[in-house]
C-alpha cells in the first residue's frame, strides 16, 4: 500500500533538517525504508508476487545508494540516522 499523505508528513517532519526539507537524504531514506516495510508485509501474505518483488529490490538499492552518499558526505548524520530508523545491528 501507498504512504498516506499524512504519514509521509510526519515522516518528513521527523527526519527532515528544516520544516519543508522533502529532498535531504535523510528523508528520502526514511520514505523509502517505510514503503520497503510495508512491501515486506504484502510479501508475508503474496509470495509469487514477482513484479512487485522487483519494486521492492529497486527501493532497497536506491537506499543503499543514499546511505553510501550519506556515509561518504558526512558520517555523523548517516550514524543517527540508521540508530534512529534501526537499519543496523
């Protein structure tokens, strides 16, 4: 299922550096990590879904390549951001 408009809101108020940010990394990570979530329940239920798997596989690398940016810019942001949205162990 799509984000509803206010919970991608909400996502962006909490991960966003200012009050409009919707293109910073951090919240375009938080966005896709909560749509993966929601691909991965659907899965749960729909396991010969295949075209939807190849979204999903498309979101995760699309996150990673943030998180690598993110990484490489500036370490300090990319370590609160993956403790706060628990992508590590």
């Amino acid at each position: 299922m799509a984000l509803t408009s206010t919970q991608k809101s909400e996502i962006v108020a909490g991960n966003g550096r200012g009050a409009n940010d919707t293109g910073s990394p951090e919240v375009q990570v938080a966005l896709l990590s909560a749509r993966i979530e929601d691909l991965s329940e659907h899965f749960k239920a729909h396991a010969h879904d295949n075209h939807s798997r190849q979204g999903l596989l498309r979101m995760v690398n699309r996150r990673r390549k943030l998180l690598d940016y993110l990484r490489d810019r500036s370490p300090e942001r990319y370590r609160e951001l993956i403790t706060k949205l628990g992508l590590r162990k």
